[in-house]
C-alpha cells in the first residue's frame, strides 16, 4: 500500500508517493494552477497512474494548500452575515492590529471591519462574566433576524456572542435556527470555532471561518470528488492545519488550514535537522514564489496563538512561520528613484520567469541565478523545463541599461537584495526573539532554497547549512510525516497559585476527555491519543499573554505549579529582556494539544560508500560568484551518485531533479549517513 502527498505551491504542485512497506519514495513536480488549484492535483495523479502508481494501492491522501489564506489575503469568500449580543455589535469595529509604515502616524487611517454594518443583527439575550443567563435567547426575534440576513444575501454566517464560551446555550441555539433557515448556507460558532476571552479575536477569527468554510468545504468536495473519479477510494483523507497536524477533510475547521502548506515544510525541517544531529534549526523554505521560514528549539518548532493575515486577526494555535515574498520567481524592477528593487511580485507558474519561454518579460530571481551560472543553462528538474539563457540574459541586460551597469553585476545585484530580504525574515523569527543564529543549523528546501543557503548562512554567521535528499519536495514529505492533530482550548482569568493544582488538572482533564471523544468518533483507537497541556500566563494587570508548557500530565502536584511559574518567567525573560519574578501570574487560557500516533515516513540510515566524491562529478561550468572573483570555473555534481561519507570542496555546484545546491568558494560539504548534505560555512 501508499501513501500519495501534495503539496500546492504558488508556482510548482509537488507529489510524492510513499510505498510503505520498502519506504521507496517517487516525486513528481507540475506546474500549479493558480485558477483552479485542484485541477493541477488531478493532473498529476493522472500522470502518477499511467506510471508505477495504481489506484486500488492509495492507502490514504494528505494534502498542503494555501487556497485559505489567499481567500482572505485577496479578501475573497463568502458574504457573511454576524449575529451579535444586542448592544455589542461596535466590537466589530474595534481592531487589535497594529500599526506600521505609513499608518503609524495617519490620523485618518480606515481598516476595513470584519462585517459591513449591514449585515450585522443584534440578538436579544445575554450571559455574564460567569456564564449565567442573565437574559434569555428571545427566539422570535432572533428568527426575524436570520431572516433579515437571508434576505440581504448572506450565504455564510458568523454568531458571536458575549460570553458564549462559558456558556454556549444561546449559539447552539441559533446554529440550530440558522440551519432551518439557510439549509445550503454555512454557519460557524465562536464557541465552536474559538472559545476563548477577549471579544474581538473571537469576533475575527470566527468571521474569518464564515468566511472560508463555503468555498473550502466546496474545495475539498472537488478534490474527494476527483480522486473517486480516478478511482482512489479510501477514507483516509487529510488536510494539514497550521498546528503542524493533519485533519480529516470531512471534519476539519477551514480556519485551521491557513498555514497549511507552509506548516508541513517547517514540520518536515525539524525532523531532517533532527536526523542530522541538530536539535535547534532555522527552515528555510524557498519556493516559485515566496519563502516561508520558522524557528525550531530543542525539536520543536515554535509555535504562536495569534497571527495578522492581512487586516484579520486570527486566534488560533499555529506553528510560527514568516512567510516573505522571496521566490524563485520574483520581480526584479527599477523604482520611480532610479535603484533596483527586487519583489514582493512574482512571475509565478504563468507567465514564470524569463527563461521559461511563456511570456515573461520582467526578469527574476530565477533569471539571475541562471545568468550566474548557477542553475542548468539549458534545462530545470530534469529537462521538464526547457530554459533559454539568452532570454533571460537580454531581460536583465536590459534593466542593466536602465540602471547604468553590466548585466552580471545587475544579476549579482538582484541576488544580493533578495538574500538581505530572506536574511531580514530569518532575524525576525531568531535574534529578534533573543535567539542566538550562531546556535542553529539552516535547513534549505524548496526549489530554490539550496541555491541561496550557503551565502545566507554564511552572512549571518550560521555555521552549517543542512540540505536533505529531496530538497524540492520537502514540503510534500513532511505532509507525510505528520500525526493528526487537534487543539482545543477554555478560558477562566484565575490567579495561578490560587488555581492550585488539583482544580488545573481537573481543567485539563475536562479538556482531555473531550479531545479523546472527538477524534474517537474520527475512527482513532483511544490508545493512540497522546495529550501534552499548556496554559496562557500573563503579569497581573498585562494585556497580553505567554502560553507556558505544564507537560502531558493531567495529576499535578504544587511543585509542577511552581515549575509552570519559573518557565514562564524564563521565557518573558527571553522575549522581552525582563522579568517580574515577584509578582502575581494570572492564567487566562488552558489547552490541550491531542496527537494521534500513526505510522509514517522517517528518514533512513544508507550504507556509507567507498572512494571519493569523483564518481559523483558530471562535468564544469563557468559560475559567477561575486564581482571579485567574476568566472570561476566549477565542478557540477550529481545528487544521486553522491554518497554518505562522500565529500565535497567549494567551490561545486550539485544538481538533482528538484533543486541545485550551491557550495561557494571555501565551503566543505558532506554527505551524512541519512543522504542529507552538510556544508560547513568557513
């Protein structure tokens, strides 16, 4: 049996095929279909099928996509209609976010509210501090305003109201109401979706899941659709959330799956460091279109409860990635001043970048590193893209005209500038955090990341650049070694030592038993659920908070309490360059995180190869490194003859099927046990 995993780029859909039983691995890489995601996905299979792949041998389908985070960056989805508590609905006014650049300073600045003002209806009743019904649900006029909404055009809709996640009577029975009435229409809960203090996060979040859920429900019906269609009929269908888990596609949350492409990445980064014999790594993710690049500690990677996705503020556990609009594909342009400039925008799979031959016309990252020298002058990932150097020398000649310079020092150039763009998005998830770069290893994947790493690494002090055996499909693998996940959280503001030990346990124990009954009812053996707790802390009277580890134990003692307290003020220590040690700590979140063990890829140990590196060399190539040295005659390699123990002197570039890796002048690569490649920064 297999296992098939796709990971859907902006510019590339990476497929690769699991065979349980040898651990073999196939890869396929197609171009992505931006207009219809799905399409390039049932292409792929198609072409997997007419292969080695048989349909009756898919034992299960995990899936990576950025289709919710477009919907909201391009503020797409459905039109939502809000049921609020009466007199509340101007917290759909307040925002949270901050304010940068020009906004800073603007008096006059507008951000558009989650719901326009006339689809918002107040609903009578209301619940206090403690849960208690203060004034109960008035059905007959909350009917009338599920009516109004329907009539003005709401084909989603979002109920949030105060204090509902003590007391989530009244949204029950509106979601009950709403499903009369809309029976083809979408309804999210905030005490389902998010079920946490602070009325504005709740608010966003759960609008932001109105939102996504019709066209990702619809989304994700097309792809079952069209896998049956290919004669793949297995259950075990799965999506991967931002939490680092997969979910079933029947069952998941759409507000989950927002970081979902990227997250698989970062996942996937931590266990290749892992395999390696790094246990603290910076992912660097760099694709068509832009890079996407996280933090892992002690073999975790870090993780946040609240993000900014364009003006929504999301409240939702996800794993901490900055993604930057870096990528193989990026613009290079020449501002209204007269000086380079290189992104956000990119060419992407059409019209891709100039020496594609499909249209392009502004030059890329891709073009650059082609002019250099630093790709295959005539073809990428094995001869599937044909590329025509002369193209892209012409395009960014050109800008070199414009910009008074020759055209390999304005190729140097844009490579220079979109490396201290990724050095900028690689300090803001490390150094910026009381990081140390010079304790972590760079672990380059996507397409393009091994080709930037080495410099990257090497400008930042880093001291080792970790490159596994199939860099350009990383993402994909991680889909596949990933457990399915859940999170779920409660909120009570209690001062922690007057919590106690029993009373917290109890909460997470509460918390526990409803993860196990969830993913039980998904078909998982209780046996295989795993928990680990944590809990929300802050200084009293602080507006925000640090979620802090309590372990996988629902028995406390007061000594665990204690622990709980110190690890909270070592990481406010960390982050913000203080502590207060003698203060009260209120706790404000509880959560459980519930893992389900199942088997999956991990990397394998090879034997360790006789002989030198020589075997592996298919040839030379002139190979631009900087102004200084100009034409350097290099060494090219092949991936897949290099060997563990082989070794490889800079300068030397190393071509596979999905990627090249470039080794500057100076630096040692060597292939460790598990095929990954280890170069050493001098």
């Amino acid at each position: 049996m297999k296992t098939v995993a796709v990971d859907t780029g902006g510019t590339f859909t990476d497929m690769v095929v699991l065979e349980h039983e040898s651990g073999e691995v196939d890869v396929l890489k197609v171009p992505s279909t931006p207009q219809d995601p799905g399409r390039a996905i049932i292409d792929g299979l198609r072409e997997l099928l007419d292969g080695n792949l048989k349909a009756e041998e898919v034992a299960s389908f995990t899936h990576g996509t950025t289709v919710g985070t477009n919907i909201l960056v391009q503020d797409k989805g459905a039109r939502v209609g809000l049921l609020i508590t009466d007199g509340f609905s101007g917290v759909n006014d307040v925002w949270h976010i901050p304010r940068f650049g020009s906004d800073l300073s603007d008096i006059y600045v507008e951000k558009n509210p989650p719901v326009e003002p006339w689809l918002r209806e107040e609903i009578i009743e209301r619940v206090d501090y403690q849960g208690n019904v203060k004034k109960p649900l008035d059905v007959k006029q909350a009917r009338e305003a599920v009516k109004r909404l329907k009539k003005k055009g709401a084909e989603s809709v979002a109920v949030v109201l105060l204090f509902s996640f003590l007391n989530p009577e009244h949204e029950r029975a509106l979601g009950e109401m709403i499903k009369e009435e809309f029976p083809n229409g979408s309804v999210s809960l905030s005490s389902e979706i998010l079920p946490q203090i602070r009325e504005f996060p709740r608010l966003s979040t759960t609008v932001a899941n109105a939102r996504l859920a019709p066209a990702m429900i619809d989304y994700l019906g097309k792809l079952a659709d069209g896998l049956r269609s290919l004669g793949i009929t297995t259950e075990q269908l799965y999506i991967m959330q931002s939490n680092g888990g997969v979910a079933k596609i029947t069952s998941v949350i759409p507000i989950t799956t927002l970081l979902s492409g990227p997250c698989a990445g970062s996942e996937a980064g931590m266990q290749i460091a892992d395999s390696a014999g790094f246990s603290n790594m910076v992912s660097f993710d760099m694709g068509g279109t832009s890079s996407d690049i996280a933090l892992g500690e002690n073999g975790s990677v870090l993780e946040q409860t609240s993000v900014l996705i364009g003006d929504w503020e999301i409240a939702a556990p996800m794993l901490m990635i900055n993604t930057i609009g870096a990528g193989g594909g990026t613009i290079a342009w020449i501002d209204g001043g007269g000086a380079l400039q290189v992104g956000p925008h990119s060419a992407g799979a059409d019209p891709g970048p100039v020496a594609y031959d499909k249209g392009g016309t502004q030059p890329t990252v891709t073009d650059a590193n082609l002019l250099l020298g630093f790709l295959h002058p005539e073809y990428l990932l094995g001869g599937k893209v044909k590329t025509n150097r002369q193209k892209a020398y012409e395009a960014v000649a050109d800008m070199g005209k414009q910009l008074g310079i020759e055209p390999m020092a304005t190729a140097e150039g844009i490579i220079r500038i979109i490396n201290a763009k990724m050095e900028e998005g690689i300090r803001e998830v490390s150094t910026e955090r009381g990081y140390d770069l010079r304790n972590f290893v760079l672990v380059a994947f996507g397409g393009a990341g091994p080709v930037h790493a080495a410099r990257l690494a090497a400008d930042l002090g880093m001291s080792k650049v970790v490159v596994p055996p199939m860099p350009g499909v990383s993402s994909a693998l991680g889909l596949i070694m990933a457990d399915p996940r859940r999170d779920f959280v409660r909120s009570r503001l209690t001062d922690l030592e007057q919590l106690g030990a029993s009373e917290l346990g109890s909460i997470f124990e509460a918390l526990r038993d409803q993860a196990v009954s969830e993913f039980k009812a998904d078909g998982f053996d209780e046996d295989s659920i795993g928990c680990s707790f944590s809990v929300d802390l802050r200084y009293q009277g602080q507006g925000y908070e640090l979620n802090v580890s309590a372990g996988e134990n629902v028995n406390l003692s007061a000594q665990a309490i204690a622990d709980i307290r110190e690890r909270f003020d070592l990481a406010h220590e960390q982050l913000f360059g203080h502590s207060a040690k003698t203060e009260p700590v209120e706790a404000v979140n509880y959560r459980v995180r519930a893992t389900v063990r199942v088997p999956k890829f991990s990397m394998k140990r090879h034997e360790r190869a006789s002989g030198s590196a020589d075997s592996a060399k298919i040839g030379e190539r002139e190979v631009y490194f900087d102004r200084a040295s100009g034409m350097t005659p290099t060494p090219v390699y092949e991936r897949t003859l290099l060997a563990p123990g082989h070794e490889v002197a800079g300068p030397a570039i190393v071509e596979q099927l999905d990627s090249t890796t470039v080794v500057y002048p100076g630096q040692q690569a060597l292939v460790d046990d598990y095929g990954n490649l280890i170069i050493s920064i001098a």
